[in-house]
C-alpha cells in the first residue's frame, strides 16, 4: 500500500505590525485628506484617534512600566509622514506628552491621561518648545506661576502649542519664584479654568496642526497634574526620547521625497540624470540615519554626554537631509512639481518645518558648541 505523505499545513498568516496597520490606515484614510489638511488646514482628528486605537502612540510609552519601544513609534510616525508631514507632527505631539507621563513618577497621571493619550481617547500637544529653549539659554520662560492650596496658579502666554482642542490636554513649564526659585513641569488642560486658546498665524504649511497661543490667568493646575518639582532632573531623563522621536517625521517624508524622484524620472530620466543628487544617494543617507536613531532609541535614559551628542546630531541629520530630499524632489519634477497641487512643493514647505520646530537647526548647532562638539 502506498502511503502518500501529508501535506505540510501552510504557516499561519502572522498578525499585522502596528507600523503595517497604521501604513494601511494612512494609505486608505490619510492620503484623500492631504490637499485639505494643507489647503484648508483641516485637522485630522478621526485618524489620529483611529491610528491611537491601533496602538500607534503606546510602544515608546508603557503606562505600566514596561520598556519603552521608541522604534516602533518612530517607524509609525514615518508611516504617517509618508503621507502628511503635518499629521506626523500630531502624532509627535501626542507621542511626546505621552512620553512625559510615562518617564515621571506621577502614577495618577498614568492611570487616567496618560492611558487615553495611548489609545487615542485623549488627545494633547507638548508645549516644550519655549522650555527648551530657555534651558539651552536661547529665550526666557514665559510662564510664571505661585503656590496655592492644592496645586499652582499660572499666569502668561506661550505663543506655540499644537495638537490642540477643546478636550485635549498639554505640557507646560513655569517658573516658581520665591525662596527656593524652580522650574516646575506639569500637564495643563485645554478647558481648563483661566486657560485660553487664541489663533496663531497662518503657516506656510502645518496649519492642519491645531497651533495656536495659550494664554494663562491665574490658571489652576492641581498638585496631581505635576510631573516634576522641580525639573532638574526630569528633563534630562526625557530630552533624548522628545528629539529622536522627531525622527519619524523626518523619515516618511525623505521616503516619499525618494518616491517623487522616482517617479519623475519615468518620463524626465534623460535630463534629471543630470542633477546632482539621485534618489539611491538619498536612500543610502536615510538608511544610514535609520540605523544610527535606532541604535541611540534602545537606550533613551543614557546620560554619558557623549550619547547625547549624537542625538544631537542624529536629530541635526534628519532635518537637513530633509531639506535636501524636499529639494531635490521639486528639482526633479519641476514644473508638475510647482502648481499649487504639486506634491513636491507641498513637502518643500513641511521639511523646513523639519528644520525649524524646536530643536530647530540653529538651536542643535548651538547645543553642540555647548557641548565643545560643533
């Protein structure tokens, strides 16, 4: 009797990635939306709650304590920055205070915002820009705030928060005059009592970002909303996470700058074959930056300066490489590229914001003369 072998039962389908079911979700969901988001400065809150439900905001911020996973954040965000540079930036808003949270000691901060944040029931923005700057001696804090029962009162305006809303909250630093004169680090709400959200200027691009000025009178904010009194130690445990997950901005958008090029050439190769810089020499660049940020996420609470440094540098790479894609993308396609739907030019404009949000260029040159490594 011939006894016919079984067959080999096909391998079980593995589960989709976050980072593939966000890619998904941008293609399908994102994509129609970015002539809107860039024209019209339509805010895409739906997706950014869809993609919190994937998971998208949770690897780099375990409310529970696990280990931050900073890459898959990182590679998410890229996800979406290959379709819309100025979504990414919502995303690195929400990841970056959802940072905050999970790297303080505030454990009811974790249980309640700082879940929602992870899964996209809450949303918030990061209003660390002035804080940093002030840190590295480029301006001075704009808020001020005194003691009072059960928490602070906080008076002044910050000129730039983004990803915000009615509901959402935000970071902000004050200063605390007095005997023992501090910085103090805390989570602040959009609806709060003496809180108020007023109109910015309009950008030439990332104005689907919700970025608006804040203005602080007498604002209460509650001793359980305090991430760090003071913040001495706390920044520097979290600098190093808040700049490499700016990367992700970064990358998708230098990938699809790589895309245009290529796709370009299919009918101009015969003349863009002339330019100087090709899509393999962007491609070879990307991937040397990819393994470089990730490489630097596995160990986000390092504190040798040397580490430091290159984040520093790393984060200095993106935006320039950045720039550089975006131009020689609108180089490539030319005139197609320039209409007022061009994509080209549309992410043009988004790399400069690359360049420029806080840490901008300027600042990361002066950051690393600081640290005699310029």
């Amino acid at each position: 009797m011939n006894i016919q072998p079984m067959p080999i039962a096909a391998s079980a389908m593995e589960e989709p990635s976050i980072v593939d079911e966000v890619a998904s979700l941008a293609a399908s969901d994102l994509a129609p939306l970015v002539l809107d988001i860039d024209q019209k400065g339509h805010y895409p809150e739906a997706f950014m709650r869809a993609i919190g439900r994937l998971g998208a905001f949770s690897p780099h911020a375990s409310m529970d304590g696990g280990t931050p996973d900073l890459e898959t954040s990182i590679r998410a965000m890229s996800a979406v920055s290959e379709h819309c540079t100025s979504t990414a930036f919502c995303v690195w808003c929400q990841d970056a205070l959802a940072w905050y949270i999970a790297t303080s000691d505030n454990e009811f901060l974790k249980q309640t915002i700082g879940k929602d944040l992870t899964n996209g029931k809450g949303l918030g923005g990061t209003g660390l820009s002035n804080p940093m700057k002030t840190i590295f001696g480029i301006e001075k804090l704009k808020l001020k705030a005194e003691k009072v029962d059960g928490g602070y009162s906080v008076t002044g305006t910050l000129p730039w928060v983004s990803n915000l809303g009615d509901s959402h909250h935000f970071a902000v630093v004050f200063a605390v005059p007095g005997d023992t004169p501090r910085m103090v680090m805390a989570v602040a709400e959009c609806f709060g009592e003496g809180v108020k959200i007023t109109a910015n200027d309009e950008f030439v691009a990332m104005d689907g970002t919700r970025t608006f000025a804040i203005q602080f009178r007498k604002a209460f904010i509650p001793e359980k909303h305090i991430l760090a009194d003071p913040v001495t130690e706390y920044i520097p445990r979290i600098r190093a996470g808040f700049i490499l997950l700016q990367s992700g901005m970064a990358f998708g958008l230098i990938k699809n700058c790589i895309e245009l090029m290529e796709q370009a050439g299919t009918t101009l190769s015969h003349v863009n074959c002339y330019l100087p810089e090709q899509p393999d020499y962007f491609r070879d660049r990307l991937a040397e930056l990819e393994t470089e940020v990730f490489e630097l996420s596995k160990t986000p609470f390092e504190k040798d300066p040397a580490y430091f440094i290159r984040v520093i540098k790393a984060r200095l790479a993106a935006g320039e490489l950045s720039v550089a894609a975006a131009n020689a993308a609108m180089l490539h396609c030319g005139a197609r590229g320039y209409v007022r739907q061009g994509a080209a030019q549309r992410r043009l404009r988004e790399a400069y914001f690359v360049a420029i949000v806080t840490p901008a260029t300027k600042q990361l040159r002066k950051m690393l003369a600081d640290f005699g490594a310029a």
